[in-house]
C-alpha cells in the first residue's frame, strides 16, 4: 500500500536524491534481523516471531504522519524492516510445518498466492486513498489492516513442537545462529533472481509517471495478479517435475522481462512487462521456498528462512541503490538501469544450470 507513494512523499520532505534508500534502508535492517527471527522462530515458537513483525508494521504506518524531515524518514525505513524481518521468515515455517513433504512446493505457492492477494489490492488501494484523501489517511488505513492481521495470529495454534520461554540471552548470536550452511546455494540464487525487484520498487514508480501512469499502484497490482496466476499451478509442477527444473525455467523469464521494461514507451506496455514480472516471480517463489525447506532438517527452518531470506534482502537492497545510482532522476536512463537488472538476472541462469548439471552427475 505504501510502496508506490512514498518516492512522492519523499520528495516533498525535499529527499527526491535518496530515494534508492526508501527499499535498501528497509531491506538492511530485514536482512540483519533475519538471523534474530530465524533463532527465535525455532525456540519460542513461529506466532510470536509473526506478531512482532505485524506490531512493527502497526506502530510505523502510524508514525510516517508525523515525520517533517528526511533524516527521520530514513529513519524510520530502517526500523519499518523489522517487520519484513520477522513476519515472513516465521510464516514459511509455519506453513512447513503443517503440511505434508510431497505437496511442500503446492504449499508454497498457497502461500504466495495469499500474500500476493493482498499485494495486488493494496497499492492501488493506497494510490487511490492518497489520491482523493491524502497520504495520511493512507498511512492510517495501512496500520489498521496490519492490526486485523495481529488480531488473526492470537487465535492461531502454535506449531514448534518444543517451546521455550524468552530469553534476553536468545538475542545473542553465534555463527551458527546465522547461517543455515545447506541454504546459502538457494539464498545465492533467490538473491540473483531478487536483485530486479529492488529495482523495480525503486525507480518504477517514476517510471510510471513518465509514461503517464497516474495510479502508479496499477503496475504493481499487474506485478501480483500475473504472479497469482502462475503461483496457482508453479507449486504442483516443482513437486512434480522438480525444483531446479521450474526455477531454471523461471530465471529464463524473469530476465526476458526485464529486457521488455528497457524498452516500454507507453503505460500498456509497462502494464505488459510488469505482468511477465510477476508471472515469473510467481514460478520461481514457490520452487525456491520448497527446495529450502527440502535441503533443510525440521527444528533448522526458522534459520533456514532465515537464510536465505538474507539473501533476498541483500539483493533488493543493492539492486535500490544501484538503481537509483544509474537513474539519477532522468527519464532516459531507465533503459540503462534494466539492461544492468537484466545481465544480474541472467547469473541465475547459469548458477541453477550448473546446480542441474551437479545433482544429474549425484544421481
């Protein structure tokens, strides 16, 4: 809901030359996090760790009204990633949990298709109240959804097996606490394959008010319902045809569609190039979030996640600050910034080919 309006919003507080730190401040403090979330997720349990996330989400949407300046925007990003940081890392392993091991990438697409679900509604939702209302309102209609998601989560089951109560001494981190060793190929690869999205979040916005986009909402919600569509079916074929198989092909186009948003001159052909997006996201999610898990043991999820969402955050945080380094504010540079997503998308084919070659030469 946020997303789309906050470059404008930035700008207004005179910060039109940080906007590459709107996505790479949150996804710095997700990133770092993401051990902490992982830990906790395995040891006091899966809901905790998603309310934490979720009253982050609340307290900050409620704060963004009350900012004057751009240091306190930044600021603020770089707490608001805590809510990415925790949220997400202890919903997949929740969703590992409860469900059997040969439908685990069905699973994940279920889930993908939820969060895109709201995804696809929100930003032009939060276009449209900014729109005809104001930002505030937006920020206050935001903060109030994460609080029906909080009210949702008291009511669910816990899922770890063994629980422990919290310890202040659970916030230390070892090196094994870190990083999940069997997931640093699949964050490798999420990170290649994620690296665009930083991008897109960061210069597209501008990019649709170049075109003439006037709801800057509506590329993103293209971005998810494309991704809906794919998901539904991406997670049945990764547990039938195999995970590598269905993310190779995924990385084949996602990195044709983002040559197609080097070239778009017009709103219906961004709205093209963003729905290719999203469909080849929407295979690659679900295959990658299974295979994680699969390379993973059950009382190593929460880390496993936690991993590889590393990864994710560390690519869409270079990927926002490279962008917004080669876009500098000119219209003519877009091209320029996605054929640089383009070859850095490319990587992943080639590492999930050589990933295919290595388990062809096991078996």
């Amino acid at each position: 809901m946020l997303i789309p309006e906050l470059p404008s919003f930035l700008t207004s507080l005179g910060g039109e030359n940080y906007k590459g730190f709107i996505i790479s401040l949150f996804t710095l403090t997700a990133g770092l996090s993401r051990p902490i979330s992982g830990k906790l997720s395995d040891t006091i349990g899966r809901v905790p760790v998603m309310i934490i996330g979720a009253v982050v989400c609340i307290v900050c949407s409620l704060m963004y009204p009350l900012i004057s300046g751009i240091a306190g925007f930044l600021f603020l990003r770089l707490i608001h990633g805590f809510s990415t940081g925790f949220t997400p890392t202890a919903i997949t392993a929740y969703v590992a949990d409860i469900v059997p091991d040969d439908r685990r990438g069905e699973a994940m697409g279920i889930l993908g298709v939820s969060i895109n679900l709201g995804a696809s509604a929100s930003p032009p939702i939060g276009s449209y109240l900014t729109i005809v209302y104001s930002l505030n309102t937006m920020f206050f209609v935001s903060s109030g959804i994460a609080l029906l998601s909080v009210l949702l989560l008291v009511r669910m089951k816990e899922t770890l097996s063994t629980k422990e109560k919290f310890r202040f001494d659970m916030l230390k981190l070892t090196w094994h606490d870190l990083i999940d060793r069997n997931s640093l190929i699949p964050a490798a690869i999420c990170g290649l394959s994620y690296f665009g999205f930083g991008v897109v979040l960061t210069i597209v916005p501008d990019q649709c008010e170049y075109l003439g986009m006037s709801n800057k909402g509506m590329f993103f919600t293209s971005i998810t319902v494309f991704s809906i569509l794919s998901r539904l079916v991406a997670g049945k074929l990764s547990d039938k045809y195999g995970r590598i198989v269905i993310m190779t092909f995924s990385a084949f186009c996602l990195a044709f569609s983002y040559l197609l948003m080097a070239f778009v001159s017009s709103p219906v052909e961004l709205l093209v190039a963003s729905g290719a997006i999203g469909f080849s996201i929407g295979l690659m999610s679900p295959a990658l979030f299974a295979w994680t898990i699969d390379r993973s043991s059950a009382d190593n999820r929460g880390k496993a996640m936690g991993t590889m969402y590393i990864g994710l955050e560390l690519a869409i945080g270079v990927g926002a600050l490279m962008s917004a380094a080669i876009y500098q504010n000119d219209g003519a540079r877009f091209g320029s910034v996605f054929f640089v997503t383009t070859v850095v998308t490319s990587m992943a084919i080639l590492f999930l080919l050589k990933q295919r070659n290595k388990s062809e030469l096991i078996s």
